[in-house]
C-alpha cells in the first residue's frame, strides 16, 4: 500500500482511456491546458496528503501499518464523519471554494455499496461484502482516484428505466450475462472528477421495480476500458493563470463529463449489483446519504469566500456601517452558519444501520443542510450583488487597469473608501463577478441532489407519528394510538393538580 505522489497519479491517467473536448479526442487528459485545470482540482489531493501538517486529517494506517487515504475508510464513529468534514473543508480553502479532491464523490459511492452489500448478504444470501471489500484493498493499494456515477440521462422522466420509448438505455443496463460477468449499456451525466478518476464507481439513481431489474446494476470499471467513452462539457469561463480578471475561474475548471458504455464487459470481482432491483433505491439512498454531508462540508467553505467578499465590498465601498448593509450582512452569516450547524448536526449524531451495522451521518439533518444551502442560495447572491453595486456588472478589464494611458483614471475614480487600495477594491469586484457566475448557480440547485430529492427525504425520513401525537395530546384525541415519546410524559396539568391539593 502506498500515498501516491501527484507525479505517480499524473502517470497513472496516460492509460489510453477515450475523452472529448470541444470536438477533438484525447487519451491524455494532461495535456490540453484547460483539461489541465480541471485537473488541478483532483492533483490537489495528493498533494497535500505528502504535506507533514495534514497528516493527521488525510492519512490512515492498515492493521498492518501501511499508511491509505483516510477517505477510503469505512467510517465508525461520529468522529470519522466529522474528519470526513474537515478533509472536504480544507481541500476547498485550498483550492478556492468548489468541490476539491481524487476520491470527493467516488469515496461517497464506495460507502454506500460497503453498507448495501453487507445489508443483501444478510438478508437474501449474496456475497457482495467480499467483492466490495477486495475492491476497497486494491483502491488502497494503488491510492486510487475514484468517481461516482449515479445520474442517467434518463430520457423521458415520466417513465420507468424499462418502458422508454426511444430506446432502453437512457438508464445503463445490464444486456448480457455470463459466467464471468456482465455487458452494460447506457449513459451517465454530470460525473464529477471522471475524466481523471482510476475508477469509476456507477450505482442506479433511483428505485426500481421488477420489471427495471436489468437495470438494478452496480459495478467498478477503470474508464480506459473498451466501449467507455467520455464526452467533457466547454469550459466557458476557462481564463489561464489571470487570477486578477477571473480570481475563482483561473484556479479551477468543470471536471464533469457524459459517459457512454457501449457493450462495455464488468467482471464479476467488480459486480455489486446485478438484478437485485429490490436494493437500488436504497444503494441510491444511502450514497445520498454520505453524499449530501460531502456537499454540507464544501459548501461551507464555499460560503465562507462568499459572505467575506459581501464583508470586502462593504468596507471598499465605504459602507461597513451602514444600518441596511449591516442588516444585509447580518442575514449572510446567518445563513452561512446555519448551513455549517445542520451538516455538522448530521455528523455528530449518526445512525447505525440496525441490519449491516454500517455508520452513516443523520440523513434527515444532512439533507436540511443541503436544502437550506441550495433553497437560500440565490436570495444570498442577490444581497451579495446589492452589496458591491452595479459596478459588478459594468467593471473594465484588468488590462485597462494594467495600461498605462488608462490607468490613471481608474485608479483614479473606481476608488472607494479613502485609505483603501483602488486596486483591492478592483480585486474584490472581480471575485464577486466570478462569484455570479451561471455555472455556480445551476450547480447549487443540481449538485448532490437536486431540492425536490431532498423535499422527498423530508416525508420519507420524518418521524411523522412523533408530530401527531404531539397534536393528538394537546388537542385531546384519544383514538388507540401512541408514541413512546409522547406515552411517558406526565399528564399535566392533571397530574400537578392532583399534587397540589
């Protein structure tokens, strides 16, 4: 078992794996300057993992004492979740506040097949945990980059994975079994990390009924395998190394593709679903489950950028003390550590699952910080934008700033408070430019689970008898129904009349 250097990982991704780019192919995904920064956001991670001061937060020892990453780690305790945290937190305060790092949602998708194979061996018989655990040895091994692919394309939403009209692999499939394995087809989208990943992880995205067992399918496959295609959205904002005219779009890029399995062979050693259609909903529920308190984590840290830059163009602008901009910046941080307590909230109280014995962090916490972030998110860049000024929108390049027949009047009237660089408030006025833009927007909305899945863990998670009976006791409705909650209390104020007289 080793830690990769960043140079090893560079080396690892030259395996002739097939990536599209704005019309051309590539088998080298290091090579194309803005594939290249897409990249940086994966390299990261192996780069601080050789860094002596975090390696307490990213590094862990086997029984043997070979040193793994730590979030190829099987969580057992509030406190791994809460380093889960941690780990997703620094890594985007390094990389500048979006989703960072080689393993951010594949390490998400290996806990979830961990915790439902061990549920299915248990209850139907199956041998699944053994597949997954000689995968979690070789991804330890090898210090492997990993990516999570659990979003079909899925064609007409209003129908099942099994009845599309078009053709049936809107949702991949499984079309041929044999001793050895299986063939799979379809397509995924918006997979993170995948075009610099050593595996990618694919599980089902949704319920499924008998009818849709073909497609009640997980597995593990390098993305050079034959039949595997990958097709990488434009960059629009891809600005190479000017950190002054795009702070945020200069340090980092999309790394999300399409993927294609055309006829693509799964052997069996990296099958962890294959039919058991009674399963998919809940292997897609519980990848949510991890999935959601990586989002709560690296939101945070996104957040903490935010609400300094409306705090930035408040002072620039010589408004720091002004009673609606302070009422502003007031709702800002309260949104800001809301969203932190109710992801940590999930972290420090997790559920154990009563049939695997597998950790989780408290779902219905984790997708309330989820929710709360993504619901809120607009009105929050709206009051960041009214902060700054129009300016926002009508700023000149830095290449004005930077000539020197134009210099002199920018500096000049783009001041904002006296003592305050002209040139800091320029910077700030960029970040938040940056900050606005679309990509960030729909991302928000999208990422790790759109706000109707996380209404819908709401009523499926709630414990609503626990409300009822709160109403049922006030109101006097006494129908033969009960909660243990409720049950126990003391009848007040009877029972204090009763001591009383």
């Amino acid at each position: 078992m080793a830690i990769k250097t960043p140079k090893e990982y560079l080396e690892s991704l030259n395996d002739g794996r097939v990536v599209y780019f704005e019309g051309r192919k590539y088998h080298d995904v290091t090579k194309h300057p803005a594939l290249r920064l897409a990249l940086y956001r994966c390299v990261v991670d192996y780069v601080i993992a050789q860094d002596p001061k975090y390696k307490d937060l990213l590094i862990e020892m086997d029984d043997t004492g070979e040193p793994y990453h730590f979030a190829l780690k099987p969580p057992e305790s509030a406190a791994d979740l809460l380093r889960r945290r941690e780990h997703e937190k620094t890594a985007t305060r390094i990389i500048g506040g979006t989703a960072p790092g080689a393993k951010h949602v594949g390490a998400d998708a290996l806990q979830a097949i961990s915790a439902i194979s061990r549920l299915m061996d248990k209850k139907i018989g199956t041998s699944y945990t053994e597949r997954v655990e000689s995968f979690r040895k070789e991804l330890k091994k090898i210090d492997g980059a990993i990516a999570g692919g659990m979003t079909d394309v899925k064609g007409d939403r209003s129908l099942r994975p099994s009845k599309q009209k078009q053709h049936k692999d809107f949702y991949v499939r499984i079309v041929d079994r044999s001793n050895d394995g299986i063939v799979v087809n379809g397509a995924l989208a918006h997979i993170s990390h995948a075009p610099f990943a050593n595996y990618i992880i694919v599980l089902p995205c949704r319920a499924m009924q008998e009818e849709d067992k073909d497609y009640a399918v997980s597995f593990a496959i390098s993305p050079a395998e034959k039949g595997i295609k990958q097709i990488v959205p434009k960059l629009h904002h891809f600005v190479e190394d000017d950190y002054f005219e795009n702070p945020i779009a200069a340090r980092m890029a999309g790394t999300d593709s399409i993927i294609t399995f055309d006829n693509v062979f799964v052997p069996n050693e990296r099958v962890f679903l294959s039919g058991e259609w009674e399963f998919a909903g809940r292997m897609a529920y519980m990848f949510a489950n991890f999935h959601r308190q990586s989002a709560d984590a690296y939101k945070v840290a996104f957040l903490e950028t935010f609400v300094g830059a409306a705090f930035l163009m408040a002072e620039y602008n010589g408004l720091a003390k002004d009673r609606i901009i302070r009422d502003k910046l007031a709702w800002l941080l309260f949104y800001a550590e809301t969203t932190e307590a109710l992801g940590r909230a999930a972290a420090e109280h997790p559920v154990t699952d009563p049939v695997s014995g597998y950790i989780y962090p408290d779902p219905m916490m984790s997708n309330c910080s989820k929710f709360f972030y993504a619901d809120n998110y607009h009105q929050a860049l709206k009051l960041v934008q009214d902060i700054a000024g129009g300016i926002v929108a009508t700023i000149p390049s830095v290449n004005d700033y930077r000539n020197p027949e134009t210099y002199p009047d920018l500096e000049k009237y783009l001041a904002g408070k006296e003592g305050l660089p002209t040139e800091h408030r320029i910077r700030a006025i960029k970040l938040v430019v940056d900050l606005s833009g679309v990509w960030e927007q729909v991302l928000t909305i999208h990422a790790e689970g759109s706000l109707a899945a996380q209404k819908l863990s709401f009523v499926q998670l709630a414990d609503v008898e626990r409300y009822r009976a709160a109403a049922k006791r006030l109101a006097g409705i006494h129908d033969g129904t009960s909660h243990p909650l409720f049950s126990e209390l003391i009848n007040y104020p009877q029972k204090i009349k009763e001591i009383l007289r």
